[in-house]
C-alpha cells in the first residue's frame, strides 16, 4: 500500500491522474507519427502537409521516455509485496493479449496493403517469431515499428524481477539508480554490443527517474534520493542531447532543439511529480482510468494501421480533417482490443501463469514418483543387495531363537544371528 492510501494493484484509490498522463504521452506519440514524421501516409513529406504544426509534434518523438519515467514508478509499485511468479504472471496478462491482437492484425494489414516498400519484405516467419515478444534478441525485425519500446520494457522487468527475488528495498533501489546510468555510459564507451544492449544506456536514466519518484512518494524527500534524482536528470538531458537529437534526424528527417528536449524533460519530471506527490494524486474520476486503460492498446494499434487509412483517407478528405477523424477511430478500435481482448483475456492468462509457475514452488517430496518404464532403468538381475540399515523385525513376529548354551542376557536384541 502506498502512501495515501493507493494501491495500483488493487485499484483502491487509483492514481487515476497517471493514468491520464499515460494517455497524453499516447496522444504524443500519435501526433508524432500522423504529423511529425514522414511516412506513407501522405505521399509527400509532413513538412509540406503540416508545414506549421510539424514544428511542434516532432517533439512527439520523446513520448516514449515519458512512459519509461511512469514505467519505473508505477511497475515497482505493483511489485511491491509480490512474489516473482506473481510479478511475471501480471506483466505476462498486462502485457500479451493485446501485443498479440496487434501484431496479427497489423501484420495482416501491411501485407494486404503495403505502402511502405519494406513492408513487402515481412513474412509469416517474421509474424510468428514478433508474438514471442523476443523478435529482437533474434535479429528479426518488429512487426509495427513501435515495438521497439517494448524490448526495452522487458529488460527492465527482468531487473525488478532480480530485485524480486533478492528482496526490494529503499538500499538496493538507491543502488541500482546509481549503478544502472553508470554502467550503462561504460558500456557505451567499451564499444562493446553485447553490453550496451543489455544496459540500455539510452533509456536507463528514465526508468531510473520513475524509481526515485517512487521512492519520494514512499519515503519523502532526503538526500541521497535528492542527490540520485539529480545524476540521473543529468544523464538524461545528456541522452537527449547525443543520442536523440541525431534519432530525430534520422527517424523524423526533421532535427530538435537541445534547448527545447531540456524543457520537454523537465515538464515530463515536473508532470509525474504533480500528478503522484501533490493533492492531484488524489482526484478520483473514474473516466481518467478509461483513459489510461486505451493507452495500451492505442499505442500497439495506431501506427501502420493508421498509416494505411490516412493513405487512403488523404485522397478524399483534407489532411487537417483526416488526422482527426483516423485517431477517432484508432481509439474505437483500441477500445474493443480493450474491452473484448485485455479484460477478459488478460485475467486468465494471469491466473493461469501465476498458477502453473506457483506449482514449480512445491518441492518434490510427498509427490508420487511413476516407476521407470524402460527396460534399461530396471535394475539388473541377481542377488539383491544387503539392506543399508539394520531391518527391524515386525513387532508381531515371534523373536529369533536363541542358540544352544548362551545365557538369555547375552542374546543379540535384533533379529539378526550372530556372525
């Protein structure tokens, strides 16, 4: 239970005001795709269709390191008082019934109409190996652009999951938020691709971020949290400036102010701290939760997808009406994976990972072990060997007898005779 009472897992006195900030941070990142980066959809580049507001959505860019920040504080907070079966079973239910429905669907769409060149190149391999999740750590490539975000989630899991199992606690979370940013710059300079991609360099300071809210939420402010907040907003604004800004580039063809990320990432610090540490935390309007509930699904659903309706929908309708009208729809579409996919599905498969790996808990003894059936497991034929311990007689059976001339106090007390 968190302070003020809110427990993400149980829902009491949801934060409902995050979940509002989730799906901002989805609207971004939909803007940035329709609006603030040349795609298929339009057939010409987004500068000349949306010469005014191209300027302003490329900055949609950074919605993902928005959702790592709320990431690090909200997936620790569900993990808190969880066992490890129980943290892999509920990212398991959160995370794959929707990721599923995404990938079949998206994959079904660009092979049927694949306006973007490469989209030709994806195969039934390439659709089957993307619903592991896993697509990346095989060198195949992801389904729906967007997908990258979710490699890097898991990673992240796995660590908590270690900590998980170690035991969480205020030392060892401070440790990693110190350690994690750290290693992950060495790794950088190492060169070495093994290291970088399982540190993360790029997105480590973000979650790192989200962890120390959450440890201010819990315990206030001190000073080492302080101290921690404090490298890791560094190490972040240093991302923005090296890395992102030549993403932006290659990704957008259009290139971002420094200036403006520094800006960008102190209004998403400012707005996770709003929404979790002040009396903001505590509205309670229920349509908030709805909000966050699409976030998911949107996010999975609206890229390709909605590349192809835009191409289709740009030859009839203006572009300034198009936009519009396929977000309306994508949110149509993510609320039924929602409501007749996540919810139903999702609670199953939870119960149903949680169970199965709970039962790997139950030590073997008391279980009845089947005999072997092969005829080379079977012992091999001849006199059967002495018993290890001494064999006790049975208590009904009349005692051994005793021999001729021996005093019935020098008797042996087992049923054994004397060698």
């Amino acid at each position: 239970m968190a302070r003020g009472g809110t427990d993400v897992r149980t829902g009491a006195q949801r934060m409902r005001a995050l979940d509002a900030l989730r799906f901002v941070a989805a609207l971004a990142v939909v803007a940035f795709h329709y609006t603030g980066r040349d795609s298929g959809a339009w057939g010409d580049s987004v500068r000349t269709v949306f010469p005014s507001l191209s300027r302003f959505t490329v900055y949609g860019g950074f919605g993902p390191y928005l959702f790592f920040i709320i990431s690090g504080f909200v997936v620790l907070m569900s993990a808190q008082g969880r066992s490890a079966a129980q943290f892999i079973a509920s990212r398991v239910g959160r995370l794959y019934p929707a990721y599923w429905v995404g990938v079949l669907l998206t994959g079904a769409v660009v092979q049927l109409w694949p306006i973007v060149p490469a989209w030709r190149d994806l195969t039934g391999t390439d659709v089957a190996v993307n619903l592991s999740m896993f697509q990346s750590a095989f060198g195949v490539r992801d389904v729906d652009g967007v997908y990258w975000t979710l490699w890097v989630e898991l990673k992240f899991y796995l660590l908590l999951l270690v900590l998980v199992g170690l035991g969480i606690t205020r030392a060892r979370l401070l440790a990693l938020c110190f350690a994690w940013p750290l290693l992950g710059a060495l790794a950088l300079q190492t060169g070495s691709p093994l290291l970088t991609a399982l540190l993360e360099p790029h997105y480590a300071p973000f979650f790192c971020l989200g962890i120390l809210l959450y440890l201010v939420h819990q315990h206030g402010w001190n000073a080492p949290t302080g101290l921690l907040l404090g490298l890791n907003y560094v190490a972040a604004l240093w991302v923005s400036a090296t890395y992102y800004v030549q993403w932006s580039i290659d990704v957008a063809g259009h290139p971002v102010s420094v200036r403006g990320l520094a800006v960008l990432l102190t209004g998403c610090i400012a707005a996770v701290v709003v929404v979790t540490l002040t009396p903001v935390a505590r509205v309670d309007w229920r349509w908030l939760t709805v909000l966050g509930a699409l976030t998911y699904p949107l996010y999975l659903v609206h890229q390709d997808i909605g590349w192809v309706v835009l191409h289709g929908l740009s030859k009839y309708v203006p572009a300034h009406l198009a936009v519009p009208l396929v977000v309306l729809g994508m949110l149509c579409l993510a609320y039924a994976v929602h409501r007749c996919v996540e919810r139903p599905l999702g609670r199953r498969l939870r119960r149903a990972v949680e169970r199965e790996l709970e039962q790997l808990r139950v030590p073997a003894a008391g279980r009845h072990v089947p005999a072997p059936r092969h005829p080379a497991a079977q012992p091999a034929a001849g006199p059967p060997a002495p018993p290890r311990h001494p064999v006790r007689p049975a208590r009904d059976l009349p005692p051994a007898p005793r021999p001729a001339g021996v005093p019935p106090e020098a008797a042996p007390v087992s049923g054994r005779q004397p060698g």
